[in-house]
C-alpha cells in the first residue's frame, strides 16, 4: 500500500520537510495546499496507519515526527510521482509570490540557508563576494535572528530565489515555466555556453542542488578572476510578450534584482524554441554554491516559502 498512495506518501513528504512534530490540523492544511482535501479525521486515520508501519511516532501531544524508517521509505516511494514534484513545489511558489516591482512590495520567494553561528563571517564573506562579483539573482539577503527551522547554534540566512520572476511574470498575465536548471561557463565575465544542463520536469531532485553535491561549480574562481562555472537558470516565455518582460525586467533591476545573463530564442547552446523568448538568470543558489566550495558546512533548502521583500531589504 505504502508504494502506491498517494496521499500516504505526499503526508510522510511534508513530515521529512519539518524540523518539529507537526499535528493533524496543520498537515491537513499542508495537505490541502497540495491538492488532496482531507479532514482532520482523515489524517488522524492515516497517522495512525503510518504508526503503526513504523514510519512515524507521536511526540505527545505535540505531533507526529518522522522516523529513520519512514525517511528512508520517503525517498524510495514514488519515483514517478516524485518527477514533478520539484516543479510543482516551484510553481506554487511563483503564484504565492506577490512582489510588485513597481511599488517594491509583496511577498518574494526564499531559500534557507542553516549554518554553524561560528562560521556566519564566513559565510557573509563569500555571500557578499558572489553579490559583488555580479553572479547572483538578487543584491541583497538576510542574517535570521530566529526562525523555527533553525537549530540552536546555527544561523539563518535568507536569500531571494529566481522563481520570484515567475510570480512577478505571472501576475502581470504572462505565461511562464523554469525550463533548465544548469552550469553556465564564465570566460573572463563573459557567459559562453552551458556545461550542463538538466529539465525541470524531469528530475526527482533540484538540479542545482545536484550540481553543488557533485562538485561541477567553480564559483570562488568566478568571483576571484572572472572565469569560472556559475549555477543558472532558463525560463522561458511567449515570444510575442517580450515587450512587455523587457519592462518588467527594467523594474525588477531597479528594485536589486540581478538578470537577464541573456534573452532570446535562442540562448548560448540550449535547446532553441522558434516560439518562447528564454531567459537566462544567474541563480540565488550561488551564494550557497561559493560556501560549499569553501568547505563550511551549509545546508539549503531551495523555495523554503514566501517572505515580504522588505524584510529581505533592510529586515522590517
């Protein structure tokens, strides 16, 4: 049964995404955001079945947690379903994100970033060092002084992910989806061509999260001498809207945002489309990238939710 509910799988998902025991009330609502209506009943109902297969275990009256059973069950269920679940998480996103660039207000979307306290002017350092270096998709982030996903010890930082330009696209009723996740080579601050790239609505994992663990960035060289692999995205659009993305894009400039690298039908050595504009962005996952080449210990969780831009901004 575990391999082929649906529902089961989507509730053990959102266990393994929480740092706390989480109850029925709020996994129905989770659950609700994800397309499957259930009552707080139904959950209960559910839980106790997960119970009692040993994938979960109830933390007195505070929720359930998942166990190392259900976390390796988690990653083994439903390799078909789990395809389009990174860009369905992205897409979500996009719509929740409410940013307007013309009155720099609303809601942009974020990744977290969890480190060590005692690494934090480490960290800054190369984060500042990407942002300065021009290779990042937005001139700001944010040091959290508390949040629920934090561990004690350990610092937050907030950087602003790219699928805010969908979120922006899409409110203005422009048709927009991520295409690529890839490795842009970098030759003397000039993007020649992409070393990799991997389709979003193919993968059961972030690609730019791949690319980091597998080593295939270069971004200290990149920031140092101006050659090197940057990690990069490309979205594309309907041709016939690029005047109006072409606006949008000077607006989102003018309020800290970093891009486009290039915008075209046909983009360095991707794949070309004769009817979507692609748009290449360096992406906000840099930052994290530089880090990991530096060996601090950094974890990131690529789309984390929605935050108001202005505490991103100057942290009101």
């Amino acid at each position: 049964m575990i391999r082929t509910e649906r529902k089961v799988v989507e509730l053990l998902r959102i266990l393994k995404d929480q740092q706390e025991p989480i109850g029925a009330k709020r996994l129905s609502e989770l659950m609700a955001e994800r397309g499957f209506v259930l009552s707080d009943r139904a959950v209960q109902y559910y839980l106790r079945y997960l119970d009692e297969m040993g994938f979960t275990n109830k933390v007195g009256n505070h929720g359930r947690v998942l166990t190392e059973r259900g976390r390796s069950e988690t990653d083994k269920a439903l390799v078909d379903d789990r395809t389009g679940f990174i860009i369905s998480k992205l897409e979500r996103l996009a719509f929740r994100s409410t940013f307007n660039p013309e009155t720099m207000t609303g809601d942009v979307a974020y990744n977290l970033s969890i480190v060590p306290e005692e690494r934090l002017d480490e960290v800054r350092a190369a984060f500042d060092g990407v942002i300065g270096a021009g290779y990042g998709f937005f001139s700001h982030y944010r040091v959290l002084d508390r949040h629920p996903r934090v561990p004690s010890g350990s610092v937050g930082l907030v950087t602003v992910c790219s699928i805010t330009m969908d979120g922006v696209f899409q409110h203005n009723g422009i048709p927009v989806h991520v295409a690529y996740g890839g490795t842009l080579q970098v030759r003397d601050r000039q993007a020649t061509e992409f070393v990799d790239l991997i389709g979003y609505r193919g993968t059961t994992i972030d690609p730019l999260a791949l690319f980091i663990s597998s080593g295939l960035t270069s971004i200290g060289s990149l920031v140092a001498s101006g050659t090197g692999v940057a990690l990069a995205n490309i979205r594309q659009v309907p041709f016939s809207a690029e005047a109006q993305v072409t606006d949008l894009i000077s607006s989102l400039r003018a309020a800290g945002f970093v891009f486009p690298v290039m915008m075209g039908l046909e983009v360095f050595n991707a794949p070309p489309d004769p009817f979507r504009l692609s748009i290449v962005a360096f992406s906000g996952m840099n930052l994290a990238g530089h880090c990991r080449e530096l060996g601090i210990p950094l974890t990131t969780e690529i789309g984390a939710g929605n935050i108001p831009y202005s505490k991103v901004v100057d942290g009101n």
